[in-house]
C-alpha cells in the first residue's frame, strides 16, 4: 500500500468527525511531521505518514521530540488499521 493512499484516507476520516488535516511544508524546515490535525475542542496533533514498515528518519525523530517536548502528540501512522485507531482515540 501506498503512503499516498494511507494519507487521503487520514484526511477523510479527520474531516468526518469535524476536523482538518492540514499538510504541513515548511520551507528550511525538513523532517517535519506530514500533517497538523486540528480537532474539535481546541486539540491539534501531528501525524507523520508512512507506508507500512517505514521507518522514521533521523530529521523526523528529532522534530517529533521537539514537539512532544513542547507537549504535542505526534503519531506515526503505517495502516489502514492504525487510522482507525488514531480516529478512535481522537474523536471528540
């Protein structure tokens, strides 16, 4: 399965229970999680997408430990599966 694919799905399912999906660029800045997923309530976490065994990579570790080091939750996500986990613990 393609991360493409994975990613489409995440967007869908973050906008069926009210919420967005932004893709995150941010020029100078590489590594930085795919998406900032803003939910209901005042509650936004990052996601970054992988195709299923895809490993972080070293940028990636790092910016996730920046942002949960400002008290952020970063998800990685690999699965079909894994969306409906993350809808499961996300929906308000």
């Amino acid at each position: 399965m393609r991360e493409s694919a994975i990613e489409r799905r995440l967007v869908r399912e973050v906008e069926r229970i009210g919420g967005l999906a932004l893709k995150w660029v941010s020029p100078g800045n590489r590594g930085v999680p795919d998406r900032i997923v803003i939910l209901p309530a005042g509650r936004v976490v990052f996601v970054e997408l992988k195709r299923p065994g895809g490993r972080l990579a070293p940028l990636q570790k790092r910016w996730a430990r920046l942002l949960e080091s400002f008290g952020h939750t970063v998800y990685k996500i690999e699965s079909m599966e894994e969306i409906d986990d993350f809808i499961d613990e996300v929906r308000p």
